[in-house]
C-alpha cells in the first residue's frame, strides 16, 4: 500500500480538469495501484473502457451512498477522486451509518424521489428487490438499458457472492462490493498457554480449545472472565446491547439459526429461515409465530435470547451493555477479551493496523485468529452456520437512466480487478476469485489470522445473508432491534418480546396480503392454529429441549485449519 502522504499527493494531481482522460488513468495506476490481478497493460485497457463510456455524461454531478467501513472509506477517498479525474463524471461517494442507508432506500421506495443514483445496500434487501420490482433488474440492464456502459471486462464469474444477490428466478439484482463473515475470534497466544491450559482441564476434564457448541463457549467464558493477564483484566465475551437499529442485525445476523432455530438449507433455511419466517413452495411468506408454522417465537428463538443476555451480563465488559456494533467493533483489539462468538472479519483491518499492537507480536503476526462460530444446543448437521454480510450495489428504477448509467460506471469502477486487490489490501473484504487466490495474500495470510484460509475454502459457502424469504426487510428489520431491546434491558422476558416481535412481524405480513403490492410473491398468510400442530411435525418450529446444556466440546484450531484446506 502506499502511504496516506502519497496517495494524498496522487489525488491532488489527479483532481484538476487537465487530466480527465487517459493520462490521468495512468497517474492513477502509477501512484495508487500496485498489486493487481491485471497486467498493467490490461489495467490500461479497462481504465480505456472507463473513459470512453463516460464520454456522454461528463461534468455530470452523481451521488452514490454506503455505510461506514474501512473499505467505503477506500472507495469514498481515494478511488472516488479518481474515478472523477479519470472520467470527468463528478462522484459524491457519501459514508453514513448502515440503518441510515437503509432509511434512504426506504423512503426512495416510498416516494419515487430520486436520493441517490445508487446504493451499496447489504444484499439482506434481495427479498424486498426481488418482490417489490423497485430495485432495476441488473440481468436486463447490462443486456439492454446499461449496455453501453458495462465493463467488457467486469467478469461476473470471477464474483463470489452473486448467489446471494440473485433472486429464485434467476435474476441478478445487486453487485457485491465488499463481503464480510462472522467467525469466531480468540487469543491463540492464552488458549496455547501451557499452564492455563492445564489449569482448564483441571477445572472442566477437558482440552481447551476452539469451543464447537455453546456449552463450551459458556465454559471459557466463565474461565477467563475476572482473570488478570500480563496486567490486565480480561474478559471471557464481547458483545454489545444498546437499544439501536444495529442490536437487530445481531440476531437477524444468524444467531438464531447459529442456536438452532430455522430449517436446514443452503444458501438459507427452507421453509423457514433464519428469522423464524415460513413460506409456501411459491416462496410467499406465511407466518412468523409457532401459530402460523414460522419459528420466530419458538424454543431455539427463546434460547437464542437467552443465552446472548446471560453472557453479556456475567462475561462481557460492563460498558457494552451500552455500545453499538460500531463501537462495539475495535474492542478486542485493545486486548482485554479472550474470546467472541460473533466477530465480523469487517474489523480484521483494526486488528492489524498500528492500533492494535496489544494484540499482535512484534513481527506483525496476530496473536489471536478466526474460526468458524460454535452452534447451540437446538442447532442440526444442514442448518446455517454463520452470516455473511454481502454489501451490494443497487440501481433503483426511480433513477433517470442517465443518472444509473454514470453511477453504474463508479460502480464498476470500484470493483474491477484493476482495483479490487489493492482495496481488498485495504479493507479485508474480499468479493472477487482473483483477488483471493492473488500471490499478496499469500504473502500476508500469516498476518490476517485465518482469514485468507477462511475464504479460500469451500467451507466458506456456509455462511449466508439473510434470504428470500423476508419481503421487506426495512419494515421488518425494525421490529427486531426494538422488541429484543425490551429483553436486553429487562423489561420483557426473552419469550414475551419474541411474542411480541412475531405478532408484529406478522402485522406487517398481513398489510402487505391486503395491498397486494408484491402480487403472487407476496405474503398469504396461514390460519393460527394450536402449536402443538407445528411442534409435532419435523423440522421447524422445535419444542423447548430437556436439556439445552449438551456436553460440552472443542477442537484443536491446528486441526480445524485442516478441515478447512
């Protein structure tokens, strides 16, 4: 990477009118682009693509949106400012918190008024795209409307996540960006301690290690929880509680499915997923309480809850009770937590910059690493086992063609193989083939902690964003953080709020089968019935277990690496 000083400089000579053309394409590989998965001569050729389809809409203002993370950043401060040099076409790439994006979108889709001319909204909205056909087809525009302005070049194939943004009937909706997984994260260097592993077998007769269900994940939290090491006081859990739009994706993140609560399926549960959300066999939501056949509200669901808040009260730092996942993020960096549950590979860059020496060795490698989370006590050999948050670009229909046609080419911009390995250096979020298999991360893999070995596994494919069967995400999602908000704080039980919360979701369910305005893919709700019905039958719902402490076990992460190669 080149430092903060010269692409600073870089930019500078990029911005003035002079160079909106090739030569300041050049400038750009010269001082930005160092590592590629293009020759330099094939860089040239895309960044040729570039300046020629942009032709038509120079000097034209274009306002694109995503949230807040290091490789936005990126992309909002060095690649935006080149993308404008380069081509002429002026970009606004704003950085705003992801419930804000999502509030956007939103009221974009509500009113027809055109906000912004693109989105990086997390592909958890493919089941809203999908159903509402407010999002443009993005199969029909690269073959039709967006023709003209698609990358020759772009390569679809080399994308690893477009199976989460293609909807049933085949049609890609979304472009990845940026992609990250919840993994769980530890203290390798503790966990290898000769004498505090003695004194865990000691304590509970058996080897500490990479806790593969919940019962030993409570095990080492309790372990190292008030214990001091090298001065410090650590903590067996990380978390976070505060009542905020980001609490809800704690849990719609799959945590309910990594507890048990779902059906099995890839890429997600089906007929119910990992909202506890039932659909029918023409993918039309039906129910979200056990009443209904949907698992929101069902043991594994109350589980779920329950184990999250008892963890957060007796393991975790007193001050995340109070914290977002944004703040919530960069903790373990600081290095007083021995281990997370759900950690989002997102702050991998926080934990390897100059930051975080308290958790790294003196030659850079990391005394911690990733591996996959632990499942609960209702959670069967099929079901999800993690989350993987696609960020994705989004064209809406209510954008002016011409408008879509410019963002869609910073879009491309953004994530071509010019690019793309040096901002994956950037921000660890991989989307492209090339740039995993690239010789850099080779290179750097004994730095990251797992992750390049995580992600050029087939393992990988496991992890999943929320699926299709949620048909509006930004109506729904909001009902989860304000109902498991009344369970954090105390003022409902864990089974009163998810009462709650299915009733709700299923107000709005019902809403949308009167309005008819998603048509046959939209919701037709089941008649209530006793939940003994759904119970009995397999699969999900499930019945509260007997005994929801299994015995507790751990692998070796030596040998789960090599599971995963």
């Amino acid at each position: 990477m080149k430092s903060s000083t010269a692409l600073a400089v870089t930019l500078g000579l990029l911005t003035g009118p002079a160079f909106a053309d090739m030569e300041a394409a050049k400038k750009f590989l010269d001082e930005t682009i160092e590592r590629s998965a293009l020759s330099r001569e094939e860089q040239e050729a895309e960044m040729q693509f570039f300046v020629d389809a942009a032709e038509p809409f120079k000097g034209m203002d274009i306002k694109v949106v995503s949230e807040t993370i290091t490789t936005h950043e990126y992309e909002a401060n060095v690649l935006a400012p080149a993308f404008t040099a380069i081509t002429g076409i002026n970009i606004t790439h704003d950085l705003i918190g992801e419930g804000d994006v999502v509030e956007k979108l939103q009221t974009q889709m509500q009113s027809g008024e055109n906000i912004y001319d693109a989105y990086i909204n997390d592909s958890d909205l493919i089941g809203t795209h999908w159903r509402y056909k407010q999002a443009r087809s993005l199969t029909d525009w690269m073959a039709n409307e967006g023709k003209d302005v698609t990358n020759p070049g772009l390569d679809l194939d080399d994308f690893i996540g477009l199976d989460f943004t293609t909807s049933p009937d085949g049609e890609l909706y979304q472009l990845p960006d940026q992609q990250f997984a919840n993994l769980y994260w530890f203290r390798q260097d503790w966990f290898t301690d000769p004498e505090l592993m003695a004194e865990f077998k000691e304590k509970y007769g058996y080897e500490l290690g990479v806790p593969v269900n919940w019962s030993a994940y409570e095990d080492i939290a309790e372990f190292f929880t008030g214990r001091t090491i090298d001065g410090v006081e650590v903590f067996g859990n990380m978390d976070y509680g505060k009542k905020d739009p980001s609490l809800g994706w704690r849990y719609t993140d799959a945590w309910m499915s990594m507890a048990g609560m779902g059906d099995v399926g890839e890429p997600n549960g089906l007929p119910v997923d990992e909202w506890g959300i039932r659909v029918n066999e023409n993918s039309q939501p039906v129910g979200s309480c056990v009443a209904r056949g949907g698992a929101t509200n069902d043991a594994a669901a109350v589980y779920a809850i329950t184990k999250s808040i008892e963890w957060l009260e007796k393991y975790t730092p007193p001050a995340a009770a109070g914290m977002t996942f944004g703040e919530a993020g960069p903790v373990p960096a600081q290095g007083a937590i021995a281990q997370q549950m759900f950690w989002y590979t997102a702050f991998t860059a926080d934990m390897v910059n100059d930051s975080a020496k308290a958790v790294l060795n003196e030659d850079g490698t990391p005394k911690w690493r990733m591996a996959p989370s632990p499942h609960g006590a209702y959670w069967k050999e099929g079901q999800k086992v993690g989350y993987q948050d696609v960020g994705s670009w989004t064209l809406m229909e209510s954008t002016p063609v011409d408008r879509a046609k410019a963002a869609w080419l910073y879009a491309q911009f953004v994530t071509s193989k010019t690019v793309d390995v040096e901002k994956a250096h950037a921000g660890l979020t991989f989307i492209r083939e090339s740039t995993i298999q690239h010789d850099s991360f080779t290179e750097r893999a004994p730095k990251l902690g797992g992750l390049v070995e995580f992600y050029r596994s087939p393992a990988r494919t496991a992890w999943s964003p929320t699926g299709t069967n949620v048909p509006d995400y930004p109506k729904l999602a909001q009902l989860w953080w304000q109902n498991i908000g009344d369970a954090m704080s105390g003022a409902k039980t864990p089974q009163e709020a998810l009462d709650s919360l299915c009733a709700e979701q299923e107000k709005v369910l019902e809403r949308l089968e009167r309005a008819g305005v998603q048509g046959d893919l939209g919701p037709k709700m089941n008649e209530e019935m006793d939940a003994s019905h759904w119970l009995e039958q397999e699969g999900s719902p499930v019945a509260k277990l007997d005994n929801e402490d299994p015995e507790p076990e751990t692998i070796s992460y030596e040998e789960l690496i090599k599971s995963w190669q």
